[in-house]
C-alpha cells in the first residue's frame, strides 16, 4: 500500500459507504475505495506477514499472515473477494463461513481461511 489512510480518513469513508447502502444507494466510488483500503491496511497490521495475498479488485491488494514468504508468480495462498463482501467481512455485517458458502470469496491455499482474524475492528 503505497499512502496510509488515517484513523479519520477511513472511518469517514465506512460510514459514507454504510450510509449510502441505508439509502438504497450506490456508494461514490472514491469512498468505496478508501474504506476498501482503509480495512486491508487494519487486516496488515492485525495480522503482518506475506504468506496470504488478499486481494480485492480493483481497490487493492495486501500480504498478510507469518510464514513462508511469497516471491514470485502467484502465490499459494491467496484469498479474493468484491468490495462489498470484503467490507461486510471486515466489519463484521457477515461472517466468513457465510460468504464463503455462498461462493463470494475466493480462497485458495491451505492457509486461505481468515475467519480468526475477522471482523476487524476500525
């Protein structure tokens, strides 16, 4: 992540995103990015590491979890979802087993499963 979203930027933009869904509305994407973000950056610093890519397109992408570290090509353990399972994930409005039964994350890797380390708390 190339800039650190802070404390303020990030809750400013999860409430944007939340409100917008109360509305019935699409969020603007700038928010919907930031708070994507914002909730990777907390998902890095829970949890530092580069044994599991988690990846939420196009907003972005981190390395998380100790362990072998991933270098080249695509890495074993990787875990991909949208922006609204990611975000409903993070902040704890749906639980990992849901998600994943309903076939909203993509995970791949015998260390793909972030369940223990959701909701997180911004």
């Amino acid at each position: 992540m190339a800039r650190k979203i802070s404390t303020e930027d990030g809750r400013a933009a999860l409430s944007a995103v939340a409100g917008a869904a109360d509305a019935g509305a699409t969020p603007a994407r700038t928010d919907l990015g930031t708070a994507v973000r914002y909730l990777l950056q907390l998902l890095a610093e829970k949890a530092p590491g580069n044994t599991v890519e988690v990846r939420v397109p196009p907003f972005g992408a981190v390395q998380v979890i100790e362990g072998p570290r991933h270098t080249r090509g695509t890495p074993p353990n990787v875990v991909e979802t949208d922006a609204a399972t990611w975000i409903a994930l993070a902040t704890g409005t749906e639980a990992w087993a849901e998600a994943a039964a309903s076939g909203r994350i993509l995970a791949s890797g015998t260390r793909a499963d972030l369940a223990a380390l959701l909701p997180l708390r911004p």
